[in-house]
C-alpha cells in the first residue's frame, strides 16, 4: 500500500536573477514498510526534498506539486501538522538534534509528555522500553546522562528513539551514518531495518552512499539537478543503471574498476539551480549525448517497476 | 633494496593526562612501524580514534613522539630542530580534508600557490607567476583561475588548488588527510585521477589517510589496518583487499553485496 505519493513536485526560491530551483520535478512513490533510497550528490535537491516533505522548506520556498500526499492527507497543506506525529526526521549529526544541557531522560520524557497523558512513571518505563528497542544497553544509566558522554552511535540510537516516542511511522533520514564509523553506521542501518521489519515503519533513506543503498533500501529515486531521474528496485539501479547518470555514478566508484586503474570521473559541473533546462539535465556531461538531447526533454522509459529518464531506448553505456 | 623514504619503528605517541593526578591515557599510537618505498603509496586505514591522524600529526613533527624513531630521507627525523627541521619540512607536502578551511577565503589563488615560495625565500616576479600557473595546470585547473579566491570554486577545484600548493615546493612525500572525504562521489574520482597522475609524473610517494578503505586500497601500494592504536593488519593494498585477515578489515570493507 502506498503510504508517500509525491508527483511533480518543484521547490522554487524567488530572487532578483531569476527563480532558483532547488527541486525541478520530483515524483516518489513509497510503499508502507520499505526503505526507499533518494541518491543523489550536493545540489541535486534531495535534502530540499525531505524538507519539503517535513513542511520545514525555508522561508520563501514555493512549493509546487501535481500530487503530494502521504497517507490520504495533503502535505501542501498538513506537512508541518504531520511532522512530530506521523512523520519524524533523522538528521546527519545526531549531536545538533540532541539539546547538550539536557539529559537524554529529560529530552525523552519532552517528547512523551508531548505526545501522551501518561503519568510520570510511565513515561519513564516507555522511555527505557524505546531506548531497549533501539539496542542501547543499560537504558536506566543513560536516562542521566547527557548526549557528550554518549558516542555517535549511541546518539543516533537515541534520537530513533525519540523518532519511535512521537508515535511516528514514518521515517525521514538524512544522511543517518555520514558523520558515523563504518562499523557504527553499519548497526544503525541494521537497526532502521529492524524497526522496519518489527514495527512496519516507513523509511525515506536520503543518502550519496552507494553501500547504505545496497545495504537497506528496497527501493530508490536517482536524483539529479533536482530531477528524479531513474527510479526502481535498489538492487536493479545498483547492478543494471539505466540512467547514464546513475551509471556514470557508479561507475566512478573506485570499486568499478581494477586496482591502481584510473576512475571514469563525471567531468564538468551539475547545471545551476538558476539556470533553465531545455532539453536534459544531463546532456552537457553525458558520454552518450545525442543532439536531441539538447533540445528535448527526455521521455520516460521503463515499466511501473523501473522508470528512467532518457533518449536512449534503455541501453546505458 | 634502497632504503625506504620514510621508516617509523615501534613509534608510541601518548598525549598528557587531563588532571594532576588524573592516570596516563592508554597511548594514542602504540609500538607502530612501518615503511613507505619511494615511489609508492601506502594507505592508512581506522576508523575514529583508531590513532591514524596522531600517526600523521607524530609523522609531521606537530606532536612529540614518546618513544621510537622516525627516519626520513636517511635523516633521523625527530633530531631535526630549528632551521634544519624548517628545511627538511619542504621535503612534505600536506593536503588536508577540507580545502575551504585549509585555504585561506581572503587570498586569491595566485597568492595561495606563492606563499610556500615566498617563504623558501624565492622573489615574487613574472618567474613565480609562471610557475604557480605551471602548479595549477599541472592539477587540471587553468591559469584563468588565479585570481579568483577560494570561495568561488566547487570543492573539487579547491582541492586541486590545496594539492597543488602542496607540491609547490616539490616535496619528495604527500601527507593527505582524508582528501576525498568532503567530495561529491563523481569529484572524488577526478581527484584520485590526479593523484594517480602526480605520482607517476612526479615519482611522489604518499602517505594516504583515511577512513574509507575502498578509496584508499585503490590508489594504495601498500595498506596498513589500524585499531585503537594499534596495527592490525598491513601489507600489499591487493592482498589486503582481496582477502582481509581481520575481521575488522572486513568490516571496514563496507556491507555491499558484490553484484
């Protein structure tokens, strides 16, 4: 069932120069109890994107969107009602979400107190239960201590708990294991899929990291430039890139090729958000450039199961 | 064989206790050795707090080692003092994570690439110019880019500027910190190009730290595993990926199923 239906949506700053796009044409479809990647690099929207969808857009930002729904309800319009209820953020450094002069109990009871009538004494066991389910030993201890004693791991832990305390069942995480060890990010990502499976939880996984993709994600959008430009199974994008963008990506991983051999670099620069774009995002670094590409937007290729975005009929390089 | 450039033996670097009566902090750095060959690369591999950037800092002279010998160009490194320590440093260049807090905002590029010239004691004139424009190339950008300031560049151009100004005084070794850990995954590889290129242009040798061991291992002759402060595996970049013989290695590897 789908629980996150987005079509067309654009996020637009007005300025003097023109308007910014910082989200040109996004559409997503997020099926209830799955981790959809959102890969893309810096500037191709996808934080904008999260944003938007948590109603916290900057000021200014005009959104746009042929359809923008989560479960029924409208975001256009019920986004910042939805946040904190139905849907939670998990943000890239669990050190700024945390308040450092505040006890983890402290800021746990906050958000129960928030969300309940419970008395006192049993938001305390609910507080203990949801730092428990977030695999965190001695939940009783780290009631009293504050976010510096706690290593990154363990902060990120916590704030899925506090995620899990607003009773939200969806989950938007940005870039969750970035400022995480290898080793660490790897159990949190074992965790998310965890709560997933046990608790039916939705996840919209924003990252630029292949292997969170091959790691969690049962489905994924390709962005670029603020476009969605493949979207399908994970697995298919990461094995079968249709999109030369996608491809390319992958391709300039240093796992693409063999030891000590030069990477397949993307050259040239993602198009400015201020410039308009008449035929492909893509065209100017794309090795497969045909001159129509410069002119027209490219068609939709691909069934409902793997859509993407291109002239080419579906042979990536 | 020819002596190796840089050789660390049984290096141990302990930072001070934090009180008067506070005991002595476990040692950042513990018994390590290792021996970079001219010529080659040799990556360092942990994840925080594994000891790799005191390793590096030891390395540079920026903290004092509590026991064990460094030999650099046959020199014992860690005996240099003074003048002689400021000379033999032209011998390093350094290339830090973040070109846009290593590279000053206020001066232009022109400026950054003749500052470690300047202060060799070279004269500023049409020579320097042309010789920062000859850096600049060299690391892929062209010379129209000199006086432009660091902040009107993407990171991926930033980064070629701070290699470049690391190499300005022709070192025999390249200390990088986590080059490639603040690009996007498309400007990383045009990076680890050009490092590839510098190296077999220039003969350079480097010493490559970092906690993504699929960046390193690739560009990396030789690979060295470290774990609270300890080695845990090190040796031929291939083997070392091919096979790791620590679990720990392994883990570092990343969770991505191999299509």
């Amino acid at each position: 069932m789908t629980l996150l239906e987005i079509k067309a949506l654009s996020v637009t700053f007005p300025s003097n120069t023109g308007p910014v796009q910082a989200v040109r044409r996004v559409d997503l479809q997020i099926e209830r109890g799955s981790i959809h990647g959102l890969i893309g690099e810096s500037g191709c929207g996808k934080t904008m994107t999260g944003m938007a969808l948590l109603g916290l857009a900057p000021q200014g930002a005009r959104i746009a969107a042929d359809v923008f729904r989560f479960d029924g309800m409208d975001l256009t319009t019920h986004a910042a009602s939805l946040r904190g209820r139905r849907i939670a953020l998990i943000s890239q450094d669990p050190a700024a979400a945390l308040n450092p002069v505040l006890t983890i109990g402290r800021q746990m009871d906050d958000v129960l107190r928030t969300h309940s009538a419970q008395p006192k004494a049993e938001r305390r066991v609910a507080a203990v239960a949801l730092l428990t389910a977030t695999g965190l030993a001695g939940p009783e201890l780290l009631l009293k201590r504050y976010p510096h004693q706690l290593s990154g791991g363990m902060q990120q832990r916590v704030v899925i708990a506090q995620a899990l305390a607003t009773g939200a069942d969806f989950l938007i995480a940005d870039e969750p294991t970035t400022a995480l060890d290898v080793t660490v990010g790897a159990q949190v990502l074992a965790l998310l899929r965890k709560l997933v499976a046990e608790r039916g939880l939705t996840v919209l996984m924003i990252t630029h990291d292949m292997d969170v993709v091959a790691a969690v994600c049962d489905r994924a959008t390709v962005l670029y430039a603020g476009l969605s430009v493949e979207e399908g199974p994970a697995r298919a994008i990461l094995t079968h890139p249709r999109h030369p963008y996608a491809a390319a990506l992958l391709a300039a991983l240093p796992d693409a090729v063999p030891h000590g051999q030069r990477l397949a670099a993307i050259e040239g620069r993602i198009p400015s958000p201020t410039q308009p774009i008449t035929g492909c995002a893509f065209a100017l670094r794309c090795p497969s450039v045909m001159p129509v590409c410069h002119e027209v937007p490219p068609p939709r290729r691909g069934g409902s199961d793997h859509g993407w975005l291109c002239h080419l009929d579906g042979q990536a390089p | 064989m020819t002596a190796p450039l840089l050789h660390v033996q049984d290096l141990v670097v302990r930072y001070k206790p934090r009180g008067l009566f506070a005991q002595a902090p476990p040692p950042a750095v513990n018994r390590v050795s290792l021996s970079l060959p001219e010529g080659a690369t040799l990556g360092v591999v942990g994840e925080s707090g594994s000891g790799k950037s005191s390793l590096l800092r030891a390395i540079l002279r920026l903290v004092p080692a509590e026991s064990g010998s460094i030999t650099f160009g046959g020199a014992d490194w860690l005996s240099l003092r003074g003048p002689e320590l400021r000379l033999a440093r032209q011998g390093i260049g350094v290339v830090a994570q973040n070109p846009f807090l290593s590279l000053s905002p206020r001066l232009t590029i022109a400026q950054i690439l003749s500052e470690p010239l300047l202060a060799r004691g070279d004269r500023p004139g049409p020579d320097m110019v042309a010789q920062t424009a000859a850096l600049l190339s060299r690391c892929g950008l062209p010379p129209d880019f000199l006086p432009r300031r660091a902040r009107e560049l993407s990171g991926g151009q930033a980064q070629r500027v701070a290699i470049a100004r690391a190499l300005a005084l022709g070192p025999r070794l390249l200390v990088l910190d986590e080059p490639t850990s603040a690009l996007d995954v498309s400007v990383q590889a045009q990076i680890l190009n050009l490092l590839m290129d510098l190296k077999a242009d220039f003969g350079l040798s480097m010493l490559f730290v970092t906690h993504n061991l699929k960046v390193v291992a690739h560009i990396s002759d030789l690979l060295m595993v470290m774990h609270q402060g300890e080695v845990v595996e090190s040796g031929r970049a291939e083997s070392v990926i091919a096979d790791p013989a620590q679990p720990y290695s392994r883990a570092l590897m990343g969770f991505r199923p191999r299509p």
